[in-house]
C-alpha cells in the first residue's frame, strides 16, 4: 500500500517538474528545474559550501521536519521534498534555493559481537536496523541447531565443534535479515589459558583452530586439479613449459548415444558413456603449451581441451572426460566479502611437487582495481577488479581457488606483488566475476569489451592543479567523478549521450574516482551481451542518467 507521505511527494515533484516546463522519465532522475535539486536518502548528511560566487552565505531549512543543518552539514531525517536557502552573509538577500528529495534509507540489519564461543560457553550478539526509526524487533534463529542454540535474546550457546551461521530476521518483514558465520571451539584447556590475559585470550583455542580448518581445507581440495602444459618437439616428444591448478567447477554427463546433457543422479549408470568436467584456471597457466594435462591425486591424469580464454581477465576454462566421478566446486558470493574475513589459497606447488597446498590468511580489501599487462610486452594495458588478500600464495597457486570458511570458492588466484619490499599481496579473480565469464567461455566465445571512446580526466587530479583548474571547470562541492573532455562519434560513449564537458560521476551503479575503476567495470561488460549499462552524469548543475546496450 502506498502511504499518504509518498503520495504527497509525488505530487510535489510532479508540480516541481511541471512549474519548470520540463518531464521526468520513468525510467530515470533527470530533473532540468531552475533550482539546483539533491538527493539523499534517510540518515544521509551532506556537506554544503560556505560560498557562492565568493560571497560567504548562511544556509536555512524551509522543511525542518525533513531536514536539519548544521555546521554546513545537512542531514535528511524523513522522506520527502523539503527545500534549503542560502543567504547572502552580509546583505540576507536569498542567492541559492535547494530541492532536496529524500528517499526512505534502504532497511538493513546489522549483527555485531563476537564470532567464536566454547563448547558448553555463551556469547551474546545484538542486532541493528537502520534506519533507527523502523521497528527494531527481531527473531533470532540457527542453520545448524546441532551446533549452536540461539535465544530470543541474541544469546548463543555453544553445542558442538564447527561453523554455522546466525540468522536474525525484522518481525514486520522477514524479507530483511542478516546472516554472521558463527565459529563453534573446543572447551579451552585450563592447563594452557592464563587467568590473566584478556576475555579475548581465553576463547581463543589454537588447537581447536587447527581442527576447524582442517575440514575447509578437505572441503575445498576436492574440486582441486592440477593443470600443466606442454610442448611437442618434431619427434612428439613433450617438454613441460608451465604447471598450476584449477578447479571443477561443473560436471556433465556424455550418455552412450554421444550426447552431452547436465549432471542429474537419477540417470542409471549404465546410460552413461563417461562424465565430461569443466575447469576453470587462468589463462597464463595454458598459453605457454599445445598441450593440456589435468592431474589429480591417487595419480590420474587426462589430457585436457581447450575451451576459450579470456585476453583480457585471465581465465580459462578446459574441459576432460572420465568414467570416474570427481566433486565440483560450491562457490560462495564475492560481493558480500568484507576487510578481514578469513580466506585460504590451495594450489599444487611447484610443478606439483608440493601438492594439495593450503595457507591461510584474510581478505586484505574486497575489491582492489589492479593494472595488468595482457599482452607480456611490459606494459601495462588493462585495470581489473580483484580480490587481496594475504594468504601466502607461490609458483603454482595460479588458477588455484580461494575459499572461505565454509570451504567455498570465492576467487581465482591469479597473480602477486613480488617485491623485497611486499610481503603476501596476493590477488583473486572474484568468484561472481568469473562465473559469469565461464558462462561466455564455455560457448567458445572470447569476449570483446566495449570502449566509450571518450577521453577523460579524473575530477581528483584537476583539483588538485591549478593549471588544470583553468582548463576544465568542476562544480563548487564535487569531488569525484571523470570530467569528459572529448568524445568519439558513434563510439558507445556518444550512443549513450555523453557530452564534452559532463562529468561522469557513475557507471553501472559504481561511483568513479579514478580512469583504473572506470577501465575495470567497462572490462566486466561483454559486447553482444544486450546488457543496459546505466550511467550519470552531472551536466549544467543536474544529475542526468544516460545508459546504452552492450
């Protein structure tokens, strides 16, 4: 049901557009109105300037009910239209009007307090909905009741060795919930915790540490093979020329007649010719040969086939065949990692002289942009999104899966820093990434990335010179985006209605800093995808979405 509130401001927009003899789009926010228009969202504050054409002004609120002020700063407190004025410090005479339309902030839970608790052992966790103004109550459950009770209260019991997960849900909408990984020790040993260290100290066990990991590392293991290339002389004989990992991510089924049809275990053994396995790696590993083998423990090896790579993100994807049955891969989500989160790297180091390999260490930033050079010329030629993290990766690791604590995959390790001065930097292609590829890939299409052939300057760098300052012109309180100073005709930039002179301020729902994140996100799109990719830009003092199909 819609509210009264909303009706209201519906109309008040619809009047506002009307008034300035312009239309609003369903499908965008372009708003051309003789008064500068903002939007935030419940909860959001944002800072205004203190002078306007060198004039220093004093801000008011027209709508106290919707907004308040202070120091400069505005912050929206309900949804709806409400307005702010600057004056004039010296004469009060009114030289800026603000619209501002507060949207109601999206409803979130968040689960703080501790992670680990003992075996017979309580810990309490509480939980948050923002905004403050929606109800706060909530109920509390367990995946695994055999490993830990949770009341109503927030407090968890220790039941049982292992990892499972709280989940708290909004008793108005248990559409909004939230999850926390919940990690189950052993009863800590009086013998080796100190009555003296700190509450932290005494719930961590090492040993029961070492138990707990145990199981992810076998978990993820299972998917894991390694992937080696060779070279043939004229007499065929083959000398190696790189070997790494990969991992099964999918299992078909080729049934006696020849044909190729999804894994089901309902299909009688005895209609199945073999199993055909799809693996992903990283497309440095496969390049170097002709020839691919795939080798997993209890030494079996098959020779693999080429699939596709990607020139640009470095994956690849193999195939082989076998009557044996191999498990495949259980992925977890990459975008909801977060700075800290546990992670470990399994490869085959080392030409697989150091095999089934794990280390362990966490996830450093979820989403670093990183510039490559895809060609081996030296140069760097492409910027892509990646996961850092610091679990000790080596020669061999390549292709290898990162995976979390629940033993699923959530990246493909594909490079380092080497350096004396680095220690452990090491990158994974996100899981979410490379799905998507694979999906491309497993057709034999090599994907072809759209360029928007538009040259750009990043905002920040123009702030920061004065010579720039004269060349291109930033709008007072913008302090990001890209300012477009030429664009190509006909290139995907102009179809979409980029303009020299905007500010590309968002691409496909990312905000742009800098040329590195915006190369990034034009290389997760796949020209003949018929993806829409929306954009905005900030042209003549108004927000203008724009978008164009890949």
């Amino acid at each position: 049901m819609i509210s009264i509130k909303k009706i209201i401001l519906a109309l008040l927009l619809s009047f506002l557009i009307f008034s300035s003899g312009c239309q609003l789009s369903s499908h965008d926010s372009l708003i051309n109105a003789s008064n500068e228009i903002i939007y935030l969202e419940i909860d959001e504050s944002m800072t205004f300037i203190s002078t306007i054409n060198n004039k220093k002004v004093d801000w008011e609120v027209e709508t106290p009910e919707l907004v308040i002020i202070s120091d400069g700063i505005v912050s929206a407190l309900d949804d709806g239209l409400a307005y702010v004025i600057a004056r004039d410090a010296e004469s009060q005479d009114i030289i800026k009007r603000i619209a501002i339309v507060i949207a109601p902030a999206n409803v979130k839970i968040t689960i703080s307090g501790l992670q680990t608790v003992v075996i017979e052992k309580t810990i309490t966790v509480t939980a948050v909905i923002t905004p403050s103004e929606y109800p706060q109550d909530v109920t509390w459950s367990i995946a695994d009741p055999e490993i830990a009770s949770i009341d109503q209260n927030g407090i968890i019991t220790g039941l049982k060795l292992g990892i499972t997960q709280v989940i708290v849900k909004s008793t108005v909408d248990e559409n909004i919930f939230s999850e926390r990984d919940i990690v189950v020790q052993r009863k800590a040993n009086d013998n080796t915790i100190n009555n003296n260290f700190t509450e932290s100290s005494k719930i961590i066990d090492l040993t029961s540490l070492n138990t707990i990991f145990s199981p992810v590392i076998n978990k993820g293991l299972t998917s894991l093979v390694g992937v080696s290339t060779y070279n043939l002389d004229a007499n065929n004989a083959s000398t190696i020329a790189s070997s790494a990992s990969g991992i099964i991510y999918k299992r078909n089924i080729v049934l006696k007649s020849g044909v190729e049809v999804a894994y089901d275990a309902n299909i009688a053994t005895t209609n199945i010719k073999n199993y055909k396995y799809y693996v992903m790696t990283n497309r440095h590993v496969i390049v170097k040969g002709t020839l691919i083998k795939i080798y997993r423990e209890n030494a079996f090896t098959s020779e693999a086939q080429l699939i596709q790579y990607d020139k640009e993100i470095d994956l690849a994807i193999l195939s082989f065949e076998t009557k044996l049955y191999f498990p495949v891969a259980t992925f977890g989500d990459s975008n909801t990692l977060v700075q800290g989160d546990f992670c470990l790297a399994l490869g085959n180091l080392f030409d697989n002289d150091f095999s089934r390999s794990a280390s362990v260490g966490i996830i450093s930033h979820p989403n670093r942009y990183v510039s490559d050079d895809t060609d081996g010329d030296g140069v760097n030629d492409w910027d892509a999104n990646y996961i850092q993290h610091d679990a000790a990766i080596n020669e061999g690791n390549s292709g290898g899966p990162l995976i979390n604590l629940k033993g699923e995959v959530i990246g493909i390790n594909t490079t380092k820093i080497s350096a004396a001065t680095v220690d452990n930097m090491g990158f994974a292609i996100p899981i979410n990434l490379a799905i998507e590829l694979a999906i491309v890939l497993e057709q034999g299409i090599q994907p072809k990335r759209p360029k928007l052939g538009i040259t750009v300057i990043a905002v920040r760098d123009v702030l920061s010179s004065a010579d720039l300052q004269g060349q291109y012109s930033i709008p007072e309180g913008l302090n990001y985006g890209m300012y477009v100073a030429e664009v190509v005709t006909n290139g995907f930039g102009d179809k979409a209605g980029i303009k020299p002179g905007d500010i590309l301020i968002e691409f496909a729902k990312v905000k742009i800093y800098n040329s590195a994140e915006l190369r990034a996100e034009i290389g997760k799109i796949i020209i003949g995808s018929g993806e829409t990719i929306a954009l905005k830009v900030y042209r003549n003092n108004v927000i203008v979405s724009l978008s164009f199909v890949s």
